[in-house]
C-alpha cells in the first residue's frame, strides 16, 4: 500500500467504546489507530469468505433445483466417515 492510496476516514465511537479501544491498544502496546485498522481489516477479511460461501451455497440450490442432483446425508456422512479415517476416496455419485 502506497502512501497516496491511504486517505484519512472519520469514525465516530461513543466514550465506552472509544476507552475500550484505548485500553486494548495500551495492552497491546500498539495505538489505537493501528487497532481499528487492524480489526477492520480482519472484519472485511471475514465478511468476504462468508459472503462467498453465500454465494457458492446460492450456486448450489439453483444447480439443485435446475438438476436435482444430490447425494443423501448417509451417502454424503459415509464418505466423510472414510476421509476422517485417511482414505482417500472420491465422493459419492450424485442422483436424481
């Protein structure tokens, strides 16, 4: 990150709030700007994965409703069953 894409961004924190941050900030002897940088930043980290996920499980509904592919939860609990054991199998053949 270069210095001319940073700009500055104003949050507002209500007093509890804001004496929270500073108190962790002096716990991790880090400022409280690094702090809020820090946790934003694993927050949008975060709220990607998910929303990606939201996205696959949204892919996957609509390929099931377009196909009826599946497999059963007993199918599906047995070849994870052989994963866990360390065998290395390909899934269960979808149906429908």
């Amino acid at each position: 990150m270069t210095g001319s894409s940073i700009s500055p961004v104003a949050v507002k924190l209500d007093a509890a709030t804001k004496a929270r941050v500073k108190r962790l900030a002096e716990a991790r002897k880090r400022s409280s700007h690094w702090l809020m940088r820090e946790a934003i930043q694993q927050y949008i980290e975060r709220e990607e994965k998910r929303e990606a996920l939201r996205q696959d499980v949204l892919h996957a509904w609509q390929e099931f409703q377009t196909t009826g592919a599946h497999v059963t939860a007993d199918e599906a609990d047995r070849w994870l069953d052989s994963l866990e054991q360390g065998h290395d199998i390909d899934p269960p053949r979808s149906h429908g």
